[in-house]
C-alpha cells in the first residue's frame, strides 16, 4: 500500500511543493511549504487515530494532508480542484487504488473555505488541520511596520496546538496570542468562516470542535 512516506519519495511531490511555495512567497503569502506540508500531515493523521478511524485511513489523511497545497505550483486561485488532479495523477503512477486515490482527490480539491466541505473523514481531518495551523513562524515578512493583517495575526500567534480528546470526542485549537501584536479580534475577523468549516468538519468525524485563545474558551 503506498505510504506517505513513499509519496514524499517522489521527485515531483518535492519539486511542485518548493516551487508552488516560492511563487506563493512571490505573491505575499504566508509560509506554505514543506514545514507546513509535514504539520498539517502529521495533525491530520492523529485526528483520525485518536477518533477511532483506523491505521489506513490515519495514513490517507497525512498523504491528503502533505499534498494539499501542492496546486499552488499551478496558481493560488482555486488551488484545492488544481491539487486534487495533480496528486490524482502522482499516486495513480504509484499505483494507490483508485478508490484511496478519490478519497484524497476530495479531501485536497475540498480544504478551501471559498467551496470545500467536509465531503468524507479524510477531508474533515485535512480541515481541522489546515486550518489550525496559525503561528508565527509562518510569516516571511519581518517587517512589523508593513504587516497586514493576516502577518499580523500570524506573527501573534506564538503557540498553536490541537488537542483530541478521545473519551469526549472533543478537538480543541490551543492559541496563545500576543496582544501586543494583534487582537483577538484580528483573529475572528479574517479566521471566522474557517472556524465555521472546522466546526462542521468535526460534526463529520462525530465529534466537537472549540478554540481557547490564552487560556479562555471561545468556542
């Protein structure tokens, strides 16, 4: 069975992943590489261990986790659909089953907030995981006088974790913002429909999604 670590073996994988996040660095955006390729992997799969969904599913989710930005070598607009072909293509070669193949191809072309939904377990994973990936090691620019506002929140954020409680069937966004870079307010006002979709992407893996931002729960 292909693995994510046979998938990250692939000259391609590597090749489109740094180049889609060169071009993203060109445009602005924050980090979207291989740091966050392997978090977002890693998230993924331990959502799907911890709530009970199998070893091969917690494996189609960190694959699905690793290439999902991986259409941004093609262009940022509409960057999920554009993914979801190119890894279609890389793990056909690799031989993965066409049905795993589908699986991930709707997970990747789903993560966008603009149009995704949380289509299968696989995709609801890939969102929790994206999506709570907020800290300031992903901003590129240093230049605290010419943040906006999405530098601003990230470079905030100098704690980020998600915690899986098994027994409640509870995932929880742990975030420690610094006040004096940004405001709490900040982070609802450009993360809010992503906080929506992960609460509709936790209801799909039957389970509860809330956030705590310097120790007080918001959600």
């Amino acid at each position: 069975m292909v693995s994510l670590k046979e998938v990250k073996q692939q000259p391609q994988v590597e090749t489109y992943l740094r180049l889609g996040n060169e071009h993203l660095g060109a445009l602005g955006f924050t980090e979207h590489g291989f740091r966050h390729a392997n978090l977002v992997a890693s998230i993924a799969r331990q959502i799907m261990q911890r709530l009970g969904f199998g070893e091969r599913p917690s494996e189609l989710a960190a694959i699905a986790g690793y290439l999902h930005d991986i259409g941004n070598v093609v262009s940022r607009q509409d960057h999920g659909q554009t993914g979801a072909i190119i890894a279609m293509r890389i793990l056909e070669q690799l031989g993965m089953p066409y049905d795993e193949v589908a699986t991930i191809a709707a997970a990747i072309g789903n993560h966008e907030e603009e149009y995704g939904e949380a289509v299968n377990p696989v995709a609801a994973a890939l969102i929790l995981a994206d999506k709570s990936d907020v800290h300031r090691s992903r901003v590129r620019n240093l230049e605290l006088a010419t943040f906006d506002i999405h530098d601003r929140v990230n470079y905030a954020a100098t704690h980020s974790f998600v915690r899986v409680d098994e027994s409640e069937r509870l995932v929880t966004l742990e975030l420690t913002i610094d006040p004096t870079v940004s405001s709490i307010m900040d982070y609802f006002e450009i993360f809010l429909t992503r906080m929506v979709m992960c609460r509709r992407a936790a209801e799909t893996l039957e389970a509860t999604f809330s956030i705590i931002i310097n120790d007080s729960k918001l959600l």
